[in-house]
C-alpha cells in the first residue's frame, strides 16, 4: 500500500477514536464559603444528582442517561479548568444597612458607609445596586414604597461620600428576597434593610 | 392641551426605544475580568469585549484561543470561561418582588464555572444551564462544565 495512503488511514482512525468522542463532563465543587449544593443533570433519556464535592457526571450522546456519578480528582479538574479558575472574578459584596426610622440609617449602619466607599474604589466598581428589603409586614405597597425611599437615601449617601452616580442602580425587592425567611405579616427588623452590593 | 397629548404620545413612542437601547436601564451584569480575544455578539453586532462591559439579556459570549473571561451578573452569579469557549445568556430575570424570577445560560462549548446566585437560591427550578447533551439544574452552588 502507498505510504501516503496508510497515513492518511492512519489519520482517520486517530481521528475515530479521539477527535470524535466529545462529550461533556460537568462537576461539582465547593462553594467559596465551603458549602456544597446540589445539581441535577438531565438528558432525554433521565437524569443524575449530584451532591456530593468533587463528584462528576459525563455524557457523550442526548439521548443516553449521564453516568452515574463519580469521584473526580481535584487535580484533574485544576488541570481542565486552570484558565476559566484563573479568571474568576471575586464574588460581590453585600453590605448590610439598617434603619432608625424612616431613612435614617442607625448609627453602626452609618460607620459602615467608608467601608462601601474604599470597597468601590479597590473593585474599581462600576456596577453597584443598592437593593432595599422590607419584612412581611404590611401591604405590598406601602412596604415597595418604603423601601424603595430608603434605597434612593442610601444612593444619594454614596453619591455624596464620592461613589459614581450613573454606577448604582436602586430597586426594591419588598418582602421576596429576606434574610430571615418568615411566615406572612410577621416583623422582623433583621429583614427591614437596604443591601449595597458591589461587583 | 393639544400639545401636551401630542407630548404624552411621542413619549410613549420612544419609550421602546429607550428600552432597547438604554442599556443603563436593562444591562443583567458586567465583564468583570479578561485576557486576550472575547467578543460579545448582540443581535447582529458584535463587540469587542473590555472590562466593565454591561451585559444584556440575550447576549452571546465567545472566547479565542487564547481568550478568558469573567462575568458578574446582577443576582451575583459569577461565570468564568477559559480558552475557546462560548456561552449564551438566553434569560435573565431577576425581579423578586414582582415574583420573576428565571435564568438560562446555554453552553455550546469550552471549560465554564459557574457559581450561582440569587435566582437559583429564590426559584431553583428556574435557574438552568442548557448544553447539546443535557440541561444542568443548580441549587445554589459552584459547577464546572466541559463541552468538547
């Protein structure tokens, strides 16, 4: 056989048996705090769960199930995801601000205004949202209501502490997003707050 | 009075206007951290992809070979993505207190990170990563994904 002809067989046949594997491998791992959640992985043909840390699933074909979950050296993994790690940005700030009573900030809540500030500034920020909160108390409206003037205070605070005006952006998240997850019309200062959060 | 209805009207005509171009007023997040080739395709146009970039629903991200990028959405989600990979922020919407909630991201290639946020914590049956050979539910955690 022509040697240009047994390359090129051998060619394909590396081709066969690497080149068209693909497939998908996803993990998972710890959170940055430590905790570990939980994912599903769903194909046409059902789907796996994993919860464990440094667990992995593959799939190579949609209409197959994934395999069932496996241990995955971390080390393999550093080595498959060294360049999107390398680039992960660190996870937002939340600040948390309490209220006296209408939109004045109490006074620990009021310290923590230069912390937001030297935070802006070391991020180089220019995508902040000050979020306000309220508890389950009360109508919808007038508690949007309040919440919302208490962001738009928090704003104009920052705005006049040195933060870039066309970089917050306010918004209220009522009773839907708490801290304290609690039943109906139920007072709960801790969730009475506005959140600054600093990208 | 004649030309304040005429005012109201051609407000009311520019208002989708605002919507689809303002981006101050619609943008899910922002390029956060980058190296090399990324470009960003919105509708037909494509961008070149730089730091503090405002991201919108919608949005296509695609890396070079010797591309990297880091996003930040606004629910706090944190997505990076090495070389020559590329992904879609098809939905996101994160209004918790008129209850919509919902983000899909599709993976069409490439090694991506993924640390979820907000939406997935409020609705975790809405926050999904679609791929070409399954769909990823996440509960509040960090995933790492490969996609030959």
């Amino acid at each position: 056989m022509n040697i240009l002809v047994r390359f090129a067989l051998l060619l394909l046949l590396v081709t066969l048996t690497s080149g068209c594997a693909k497939k998908m491998l996803v993990a998972l791992v710890p959170d940055p705090d430590g905790k570990i959640g939980s994912i599903s992985v769903e194909s046409a043909a059902g789907s796996v769960t994993i919860d464990t840390s440094y667990q992995a699933t593959t799939i190579g074909d949609p209409q197959k199930m994934p395999s069932t979950p496996a241990p995955v050296a971390k080390k393999k993994l550093d080595k498959i995801f060294k360049e999107a790690l390398s680039i992960q940005p660190e996870q937002p700030l939340h600040f948390l601000l309490y209220f006296q009573e209408g939109t004045e900030l109490t006074s620990e809540s009021m310290k923590l205004l230069p912390d937001i500030i030297a935070s802006i500034k070391q991020r180089n920020s220019t995508d902040i949202s000050v979020v306000g909160h309220t508890d389950t108390l009360g109508s919808k409206e007038y508690n949007t209501a309040l919440s919302t003037t208490r962001a738009l205070a928090v704003r104009t605070l920052l705005v006049t502490q040195g933060a870039e005006s066309n970089a917050i952006r306010t918004t209220s998240h009522g009773k839907e997003n708490p801290l304290i997850p609690t039943g109906d019309n139920v007072s709960e200062p801790r969730n009475r707050r506005v959140e600054v959060v600093v990208r | 009075m004649k030309s304040i209805s005429m005012g109201v009207l051609v407000a009311a005509l520019m208002l989708p206007c605002t919507w689809a171009y303002g981006s101050d007023t619609t943008h899910i997040g922002i390029v956060k951290s980058l190296a090399g080739d990324v470009v960003i395709t919105r509708s037909d146009r494509t961008i070149q992809a730089e730091p503090n970039l405002r991201l919108q629903e919608g949005d296509v991200v695609q890396t070079g070979p010797n591309g990297k990028v880091g996003l930040i959405l606004e629910d706090d989600t944190v997505i990076s993505m090495g070389f020559d990979s590329k992904i879609a922020l098809k939905r996101f919407m994160f209004q918790p207190n008129e209850k919509k909630l919902s983000f899909i991201t599709r993976v069409f290639h490439g090694t991506i990170s993924f640390l979820s946020g907000q939406i997935a914590k409020l609705a975790p049956t809405q926050a999904q990563i679609e791929t070409p050979y399954a769909t990823v539910g996440s509960r509040g955690t960090h995933i790492l994904i490969q996609v030959d």
